[in-house]
C-alpha cells in the first residue's frame, strides 16, 4: 500500500491518510459487493410458493389396523402407520439403552393416539425411502444402505444417525391429523 | 520450453497490420512451435483428447438446451421428444450422455499417466492443482446433467448427493434447503441445477486456459523425467506441430472410434435402466448406482459407518489429490526408475478398480460364494463392506502414507542426464 509515501526505512511503516483512505475504499467495496450478492444468494432459498404449501390434512380411518398409507407433504413422503398391539409393544418396551438415538416411543406419538405413528418417510442416512414392514425389528428397511428401524421408526442398525423424523402435527378432532 | 524465442514473421500485408494490433497469428503460430519433448508416448494423447470431449460436450449440450425443458412436469417428456421427434436427436443425446463417460475414461488415464511420470512435482504443482480443480467440476458438471433427465435415478441420485451437505453439522440443514430452493427435491432443484449445468462447462474451459498457461510456463513433462538442459532444447525437443498434432491426431482417431462403438452400438451401456422411469418421490428404487465414473467415490462414502464420516472420506479422496505434490517426497520423477514405486502404485490402480466394482454392489452381499464367515465389528468378513474398506484405506494410505515414506527410504535406479540416452543405449550420439 501507499508506494508513493516513501518513509526513512522506505517502507511506508506508518499507517498514513492514504492507507486509510485504500482499506476503507477497499472495505466499502467488499461491503457493497456482499450487499449485492445476497439477495441473488437469498433468491435461492424457498420462494413464497413454496412455503405457502406448508400443511396438509389427513384423515386417519383411512389407515386399517397394521397398515401404513404414504403421503406427500412438501415433496417428501410421510408415513401414516397403524401399528398392531404386538408393534405397539414391541415399540414400548425395547429399552432406551438398545436405542442409537434415544427417544421413548410416547415422546414421537400423540397421547390417546399411540396406535398412530406420523413420521417422515426419508431415511436420515442419505433420504431414500424405507421399505414398510421388513428389516431386523419389524418396522423399516433402507434399501439404500441398510439401515433398520424399529415400529417407532428408530434407528437400531446401519449408517442412518437419526430416528425417521416426527414431523410438527396436532390432531384437529379424533380422527383427523393436520401436518405443518 | 516457454521461454522460446517467436520465429513467426508476418507476411501478407493484412498479417502485419493484425500483428502490431492484436497478434492473435502470432498467438497460434508460436503456440504450434512450441517446442516440445521427443520422447512423449501415447499415455501423453489425452490432453488433446480431453479438449475434444470438453468441445464435443459443449456443442451437443448447446443443442439439447434448445429442446429440453427443465420443468418437472415435462423434463422427461422433452427428453422422450428429443430421443423421438427432433430430427437425430437420439443421436446428439447418446453422444452427449456417452460422451460424459468417454471424458471420464479419458481425465482418469490422464491423471494416472501425471501421476506415474509425476508430472506434478515441482516445478508443475500448479498444472496438477489447476487439473484436480478441473475433475472437480467435471464431477459437479456431470452430477447436475444427470439429474436433468428426471428419471428415477435422477431423482434418487439428486436425494442422495444433496443429502451429503446435510450431513455437516449445525449449518448442514439449512444449506440443504437453500441449495434444493425448497424442503424437497423439486422444480426449483431441476431449474437450478439445469442453470449450473450450463454454466459449469464454460468455467472448466476457463480453468483448462489456466491449466494449458500453467503447461507452457512450466513446460512438458516427459516418461524419463527430467528437465531439458538449455544447451539440449534443439537435439530433445521437437515443434508441437507438425509432430504432436499428428500425433494427437492419430490417438484420437482412435478414441473416436471407441467412442463411436458406444454412441452407435451400445448406446445404454454405460446407463441405467431405472432412469428410463419418471422420477417419483414416493418410490425409491430397490438398487441406487451413481454413474460409473463416481463409483469409487460412491463406495468410499459406504465404506464410512458414520454419516458425515463418509461424507468427509469422500471428498478427502478428492481433496486428497490437491496436495499430492507436497506428499511425494521423491526427487525422482518418473516412476520408470523408481521399482519400489511402481509396484504400490499398479496396486493403487487395481484398488481403484476394486472400489469401483464394489461401489456399484450391495454393501453386505459376499464377495466371494455364498458363504458367512464372522462377523467383523457391523458385518460378515467376506462381504462387500469389508472389501470396501480394506480398499478405501489402502487408497488413501497410497497418499498419506507410501508417497511420503518411499520417497525418502527408496533407491531409484540411474536416471539418464538427456531423454535421449536410455535409446541410444548411453553410446555416443550419432544421430540427431
């Protein structure tokens, strides 16, 4: 900086006006270049359409006793299942200890409704869709990697980190569930 | 071998005027001339090769924008139409869908002839960094193109890929978002990844200016190794042209005619079927396979128990190769007078194909029979996890571990002082 501005070691080593003026016109700039690219980097994020399409109803006697329906909300598949007493059990009484991710099956279904289990269909290892009903603990399979979850969706083996994902849903009457 | 002296001399009138204003002539004269080592062998085609890929992407990709339409509703209809109706359509898509893997054939060779001559020691590590960067992109370039189709693979693949960003902690999540432009992989992920698709390749060719600036700064590496003394520049180099044009010329003949095999005879090769499906979000196919080009990197990931542990491996074995001029310790060039060397790295090369095929197999399935052995830590001895790893370590063990230890306790054989006297056997010259 400052070659014009010639000291006793020849350096320019004191801070001089004209340095100031070259880091604040240089600072200026970089502030007024990132001013500019945000709102080309924020555009990128979801547009009001998008968002708009935040929640869905869902009637739940459309699920028989032991069977799971796939829905689409927000572009992602959520599995509604109904799980048999031997799941519901199965999911109850598995010790927390045995789980990768520890979370109680009551903490990831509403109460009065624990038959019904609301997840997120994407497997949290790399989001392909698990297969319904197979795998070593009877509730999901990843055909992608080889995860395995329980009937509570928990992760028990394989490279997935996280249980399949409850999402935000609050029961609008007995039988009829809105998502988002 | 840069710093020759131009021998163009402008003759027509309209030549002379150009050159005081903007010697463009004298630009490609000079660069014919270049003065190149006599020695170069067919493994040192490739670069022209891949010029011609990167040009042969380009004008079929040019073309295929103009009937593709990056919607979701009607990607996979357009592309149907342009395999159908538009006049040799078929023919453009096979050759820009082939072509993506001919040009990966082609950076592979490539990068494993730099790495054999170790072409990128000093004083070339920026011609090696500027490569690397250049297969980075090729890699984006070609993830994004696949996704355009919006078949099933497309689809799962784009799933797969962007769910890798997921993984960095904290900060994963909203990236994921903002790179998708929704929760889901979805219309403004196809028009975003379109856009980049069209972009990318104009900023690889802008890379492979700085990757040829770099060459002719640095100046040609060659089999035996070593730098061309001043005084040798006349008897061990030749002009570029007419010498290596030809050359390159013969060698892609070649190529094209391999090319030409795939493009007319066995078009969906190198493909997949699942991509021949619509992309659905709600049905995951059984087997997810990336292209074949990214399979070692694909199994690398799978090697990894831990999410974002694979993700990091796998862009480690890319990262990898950036610093690989300062891991080599090795005053010795060419692998040619290095034994040892030569061994760790014909083993590095059937690792790599080892990774591949197994990036492409079911993690627990056995690799050899039908048999169990034991169960080692998460999985059985004798399945493809476990050969996975054993290759992704050697892998990278090859860069962190050998380069830097044989180069220093290694004794390489005599290297000659010109190229050219290992052929004439160390007698005097006699001729030129």
């Amino acid at each position: 900086m400052a070659e014009s501005v010639v000291t006793e070691n020849g350096e320019g080593g004191d801070a001089t006006r004209r340095d100031f003026i070259h880091i604040a016109a240089g600072a200026a700039a970089v502030g007024a270049g990132a001013m500019l690219a945000w709102p080309l980097i924020n555009s990128m994020n979801p547009a009001a359409d998008t968002l708009a399409l935040a929640s869905i109803e869902f009637d739940m006697t459309k699920v028989q006793e032991g069977q799971q329906i796939v829905i689409k909300w927000q572009g992602k598949p959520v599995f509604v299942r109904y799980r048999t007493p031997r799941e519901l059990q199965e999911a109850t009484s598995t010790p927390l200890s045995a789980l990768k991710d520890p979370q109680a099956d009551a903490d990831r279904v509403k109460d009065g409704h624990s038959q019904y289990l609301v997840v997120l269909g994407n497997c949290t290892h790399l989001g392909c869709i698990p297969t319904f009903g197979s795998g070593d603990f009877g509730g999901w399979f990843c055909p992608c990697h080889g995860s395995h979850y329980d009937t509570s969706g928990r992760i028990r083996k394989g490279p997935a980190p996280k249980n399949l994902v409850v999402p935000e849903y609050a029961y609008l009457s007995d039988t009829r569930i809105k998502i988002g | 071998m840069s710093d020759h002296e131009s021998t163009y001399v402008p003759k027509t009138g309209i030549e002379k005027w150009l050159d005081t204003r903007l010697p463009i002539v004298r630009f490609g004269a000079d660069y014919l001339a270049l003065p190149t080592p006599r020695n170069l062998n067919y493994w040192y085609t490739f670069g022209a090769i891949l010029a011609l890929c990167l040009v042969i992407q380009i004008a079929t990709g040019i073309i295929l924008a103009m009937h593709y339409v990056p919607n979701t509703e009607m990607a996979f209809a357009s592309v149907e139409r342009i395999m159908r109706d538009v006049n040799g359509g078929d023919l453009i898509r096979y050759t820009h869908a082939n072509g993506a893997s001919m040009f990966f054939i082609a950076v592979y060779l490539h990068m494993l002839r730099g790495l054999y001559y170790g072409s990128y020691k000093a004083p070339r590590e920026m011609i090696w960094i500027v490569g690397c960067l250049i297969f980075f992109l090729m890699i984006a370039t070609a993830f994004l193109g696949y996704v355009l189709p919006w078949g099933q693979m497309s689809y799962w693949g784009a799933e797969v890929i962007t769910n890798l960003i997921g993984a960095i902690p904290v900060v994963g999540e909203p990236i994921l978002i903002w790179l998708r432009g929704g929760p889901a992989i979805d219309n403004a992920t196809l028009n975003r990844f379109f856009s980049l698709h069209y972009l990318l390749p104009f900023v690889i060719a802008g890379c492979v200016v700085l990757h040829l600036w770099a060459l002719h700064t640095a100046g040609q590496n060659n089999p035996v190794g070593i730098l061309i003394p001043k005084d040798r520049q006349a008897k061990d180099t030749v002009p570029f042209h007419p010498y290596y044009t030809v050359k390159d010329g013969f060698a892609i003949i070649l190529f094209l005619i391999l090319f030409a095999v795939f493009v007319f005879f066995m078009p969906n090769a190198l493909g997949h079927a699942d991509n021949y499906i619509p992309a659905n979000p709600l049905v995951t196919p059984a087997h997810i396979v990336p292209e074949w080009y990214m399979l070692p990197f694909y199994a690398i990931l799978r090697a990894i128990p831990d999410k974002f542990g694979g993700v990091m491996a796998m862009f480690g074995a890319i990262g990898v190769l950036f610093i690989l001029p300062w891991l080599d310790t090795s005053k010795v060039r060419s692998m040619r007078y290095r034994p040892t060397m030569r061994t760790f790295f014909i083993l590095f090369v059937i690792v790599g194909l080892i990774l591949g095929w197994c990036g492409a197999q079911l993690p627990d399935a056995p690799v050899i029979g039908d048999f169990k052995t034991f169960i080692l830590i998460d999985g059985d001895l004798n399945s493809y996890l476990w050969l996975t790893r054993f290759a992704t370590a050697y892998y990278f063990a090859f860069f962190l571990i050998i380069m830097p230890l044989v180069g220093l306790r290694e004794t390489p054989q005599t290297i000659p002082a010109t190229i050219s006297e290992p052929v004439l056997s160390g007698t005097e010259e006699t001729k030129g």
